[in-house]
C-alpha cells in the first residue's frame, strides 16, 4: 500500500475530475495496487473563492476615497495598504514607517501634542481617532482624519495595527468659510454683529484683559434717501467705501463691524475719552468726504455715539445702552457729529423708546386726534381753509410734541400708517360738517415722502373721499421739499393724478430746503408756504424783509398762491399786507383748535366778515 503525498491531482485528464490527496484514507485499487485517497474538491474550491474574494476585496479598496492599511508593528512590515495612501501622503507607508522623525516633522505644529498623546494611547490598546493637518510634498496644508484599531498580544504589547484614514481638506475648508461667514458682513468683509457681541463678552468676562476701552456706534445719515433715489447697487458700492474708509480709520489694532444697514461699531482698545474722541473726528472728516460712484457724486455724513468702559458701564447690554443713548443725541445735535455718553441722556432715550413702541398702538387706543388751524385771506381776514395737524395725548406722559413723535414715526415707517389715519379723519370730519349743514372750506393735510412713494397712496386718498361722500377739491395737500427732491417716477405719477382729480398742492416750509425754481414748474404746484423762520424778524431784519418780498413777486409771476406761516404780530401782517402775501397762518388769528371750536370761529367769522386785526 503507498501513501499519497498531499498533492493535488485529478484522477483522470478532465478538467471537471476531482482532486485527490492521501489526508484521510479512502481505499480503492488500480492496477493490482491498493492506494489511500482522498476527495479534496470542496477546499480546492474554498481556497479558490477565497483568492477572488481577496481580489475582490483588493480592487475595491483600492478604488474608495478612503485609505485602509495594516502593519505587523514587531517587524514593521507593511501587510497590507490600499494605493491611495501615497496619492494622500506623498509618501509610501514604508516611508513612513522608516523615517518616523520625519512624518512627526511633517505635521502641523499645532497638532503635534495631539498626535503624541493619540500615539501613547494607542500603545496602551485605546482606539485612535483624531484629526490634524499635514504638510504635503506639493506644500500644501492637508487635513487628515485617521482611525487606527490596535491589537495586543497576551503582554498587553502592539503587535498590529489597522488603519483607516482619509483626506478631509475640502470639507474642512467649507467649514472655516462657514465659519468665516457666520462672523462677517457678505457686503463688506467686516465682522458683523454676531462677532460684535462675542467680542463685547469676552471684553466684560475679562476685565483683567484690558483695563479700559472705547465703544462707538455709527449711523450714517440720510443714507436712506440715497438708496431710494439711486438703488440698493449703488447704495451698497457706499457701504463698501466708508467701509474701507472706517477700517483706514481706526486701524488694525482696533475693532470694527457692520451691525447692519447703515450701522457701524468700533471696539477701540486701551484708549482714553481723549483718543476715542480723536478717533471720533477723524471718522467723521473721512465719511464725509466725496464719494465718485457710478459717475455719481455722492456725499454723505455720520453721527457717532461714544462711552467708555468701564466707566458708563461693566456689563455688556449696559454699554451698549449707553453708547446707544449717545447716539440718539448725536443724531438730534445735528448729526455729523459725536456725542459721549453721559447718564442724563439715559432719560430721554428711556422716552423715546417708549414713545416708539407706543405709537403702535396710539392708534387704535384712540390716543391721536386732529386739531385744525384756519388759513385766512391777509386782505379780509376771512376763514378760506385750515390745516389738520395730529396731536398725541399719551396715557402717560400727557400731551406729546409733533416734533417729537413724528421723527420717531418717520424713522420707524409708520407714518405712512399714521398718514393714512389723518386722511381718513379728515374726510369724516369734512362728511359730519357737510351732513351738518356747513359750508365747507379746504383742509389742509401734511404728507410725509414716504407716503408719495407708495404707489397707493392716490388710492387711499380716493377711497377715504368716496366712503365719506367728500369732493377732491376739498383737500390739500402739503408736501415737503424733501419730496420733490425725490423726484422719483411714483413722485411724479402721483402729483400728476392728485392735480388731475382737483387737490390742490402746496409746498411747505418753502424757503429752508433745497428746492428750486425747476421743481416748481416740474410739479405745478399750486401754493407756496413761506417758512415761519423767515416771518420771525419782520418787518426789523432788512434781509427777510427782502426775502419775503421777492419770495411773493416770483410766487405771483408763476401763477401761485403765498401763504406765510407763523405770523404773530400785528406788524408782520401789515408787512404781509403791503407785499400783497395771500394768506396767513398764525397766533395772531388763531393757534390750532379742536374741530368744534374751529366750526364755532368759521361761523363767528363768516358773520363779521372779517376778523378784528383787519379792521
């Protein structure tokens, strides 16, 4: 009997035959002798899927975008390791595994503590998983992320080590410019509020950081009206050059950021009140220098509020009340200008903001209500119309000023709500007069510009007449000088329709703006009303008086009326008189009045026929 060694061979030439080996005994005889063998075809055929699956396996990790590799640590072979390793390195794993001082060189220094210590935990058997930066042979930084399975023999020794790791660059990329996106202006490049805010904790959490800083806030003025003339594109080509010219302005050592809109702030570190004031001025020499955009010349001022840490407060929200206090009254000096912060101011802004939130609901508590004016005739002193002027009687604080809510409310827009109030109030007093049986005269009604540039705002206008019943030519409209600068198509559409359904126009405060003659004639008003400023020095100031006169000569000789506001004095109005000026308005005839008072003056005067300062 002969043993078969155990090599694989058929039993015949067929490719189908099985294989035969002696390791277990299986007897059969062949030509007298007598042979042990054995059936190996099922493990020939595992041993043969086994290949291929490791081909398989081969082909697929060699084509992920991750890199897989393991390497018996005792002789630092390299068992086995996917082709991208080098494409992400730069270098082969044996390499690596060679020159271990130099892979430890090619990390980022500010990852190298990290990997140590990932290295140490993983001779004591933990899992690695960790991120770092990597130099590249192309001298490009690479983010890395790796996780490395450890496997220790009955010593507790390394002995392999497994390893999966791919290149997250382009996402970390995207996350510092998420990052990068969450803390600046789009508009600018500047540090928004977002960053602002953080700066403004880490400032006040600590104190022993810096001793002292300033804190301005910037507005700019009247941007506004240049974004609603020339369009958000040049509006934004603005921001971005006083930008430039705040952060050539406060330095690199110092903070700036766009809070928003027209909003700036200035984080001014380790500065007295002196510096930041200094700061201050030369921010608002530059901002009001001329910009050239779009062969626009553009011109454009800021108001600053200042405080000081910590002496106008140690708490973040504090400072930023104060320095908001500041600025409130930077921007009501005049603006242009800088304002630091005193505890006074805090009174005034602590009204205003109440003011502004309860102009929201004055409306609908029935806190505003009209007060009418008369306009009479300078010659006969008899009644031809009045003007409707909203009052504010405030739960609160009693009787509230125009001039100081109507700025709020403008700020804010709701005085388009507040317009459209008056409006309708006005043709429901004019339909309970007439259905009283009284001979209406005009009334007057102030329109802001915002109002003439809604395109609805001639609708509204023929909505309140039709409800209550009221002809157009009973109403007019006083419209500021700030408007026709607009000069804007819904302007102009607007004016049009409003003289072609009979409303008389008139321009207020003639005289103290910049309108000129070609506005005028562009919009064909109606009447001029010379400014109460330029009536407070008659007939003694020489200048006014020659004003006056050539204001009511040009007046006439384009075809318009002259009513003079603000008239006082028995002497203005025989100045008045003698320049043939059409109408007046003033103490001397009658201040503003209740609507039933004023329908006892209108009849009281119609039956005189005159008043007695015309006698």
């Amino acid at each position: 009997m002969t043993i078969i060694k155990p090599i694989m061979k058929r039993s015949n030439g067929d490719d189908n035959a099985p294989f035969y080996h002696s390791n277990e005994p299986s007897v059969f005889k062949e030509s007298g002798e007598t042979k042990i063998v054995q059936d190996s075809t099922d493990c020939q055929h595992i041993k043969q899927q086994l290949a291929n699956k490791e081909q398989e396996a081969m082909i697929i990790y060699n084509n992920l975008e991750e890199v897989v590799w393991s390497i018996d640590i005792p002789s630092k072979d390299v068992l086995f390791c996917s082709n991208g390793f080098e494409k992400l390195y730069g270098y082969t794993l044996d390499y690596i595994i060679s020159e271990q001082e130099y892979w430890q060189s090619l990390i980022h220094p500010d990852d190298r503590s990290k990997m140590k210590r990932a290295i140490e935990d993983l001779l004591k058997g933990e899992k690695l998983f960790v991120q770092y930066r990597y130099y590249h042979p192309s001298g490009e930084i690479r983010w890395i992320e790796v996780k490395c399975f450890p496997i220790l023999n009955d010593q507790h020794q390394l002995t392999k080590l497994d390893g999966i790791m791919w290149d997250i660059t382009d996402k970390k990329h995207m996350e510092e410019r998420k990052e990068y996106l969450a803390y600046h202006d789009y508009l600018t490049d500047l540090p928004n509020r977002r960053q602002f805010d953080s700066r403004m904790d880490e400032l006040v959490k600590n104190p022993h950081s810096v001793e002292s800083f300033g804190l301005l806030f910037l507005d700019l003025d009247r941007f506004k009206h240049i974004n609603d003339m020339l369009g958000h594109f040049i509006g934004d080509q603005l921001i971005k050059e006083i930008s430039d010219r705040l952060r050539e302005c406060v330095g690199h050592q110092h903070f700036v950021a766009r809070m928003g809109g027209d909003e700036f702030s200035s984080i001014l570190y380790g500065v007295d009140v002196d510096q930041a004031i200094e700061i201050a001025d030369q921010i608002t020499k530059q901002v009001r220098e001329p910009y050239f955009i779009k062969g626009y010349e553009l011109h454009i001022t800021t108001s600053i509020g200042i405080s000081m840490y910590p002496f106008d407060g140690e708490e973040a929200n504090h400072m930023i009340h104060n320095t908001d206090a500041a600025l409130y009254h930077a921007k009501h000096m005049g603006k242009n200008t800088h304002q630091i912060y005193t505890p006074s101011m805090n009174i005034t802004s602590h009204k205003v903001y109440y003011l502004e939130k309860d102009i929201r609901k004055a409306i609908y508590r029935d806190e505003l209500f009209l007060e009418y004016q008369p306009k009479v005739s300078s010659k006969t002193g008899e009644i031809m119309g009045a003007e409707a002027l909203i009052r504010w009687e405030h739960s609160e604080w009693g009787r509230v000023s125009p001039g100081e809510f109507i700025p709020i409310a403008e700020e804010s827009d709701l005085i388009c709500e507040i317009g459209n109030w008056v409006i309708y109030q006005v043709c429901q007093q004019l339909h309970d007069w007439k259905r009283s049986g009284i001979d209406l005269v005009p009334i007057s009604i102030n329109v802001s510009p915002k109002q003439l540039l809604k395109e609805n705002f001639t609708q509204t206008i023929m909505e309140a007449c039709k409800i209550y019943s009221i002809d157009p030519t009973s109403l007019h409209i006083e419209i500021t000088e700030t408007s026709l600068i607009q000069s804007s198509i819904v302007v102009n559409e607007t004016l049009t329709t409003l003289k072609d359904i009979g409303i008389t126009l008139s321009l207020d405060d003639f005289g103290i703006g910049y309108s000129s003659l070609t506005h005028i004639r562009q919009f064909d008003l109606d009447v001029l009303k010379i400014d109460k400023s330029f009536i407070n020095n008659l007939p003694d100031q020489q200048e006014d008086v020659t004003i006056i006169s050539s204001l009511i000569t040009m007046a006439h000789g384009l075809g318009l009326k002259i009513v003079a506001e603000g008239v006082e004095k028995q002497d203005q109005l025989s100045f008045l008189q003698q320049q043939e000026c059409d109408y007046i308005q003033g103490y001397l005839f009658s201040k503003p009045i209740l609507a039933n008072e004023f329908i006892t003056l209108l009849n009281k005067n119609r039956l005189q026929n005159k008043h007695p300062h015309y006698t």
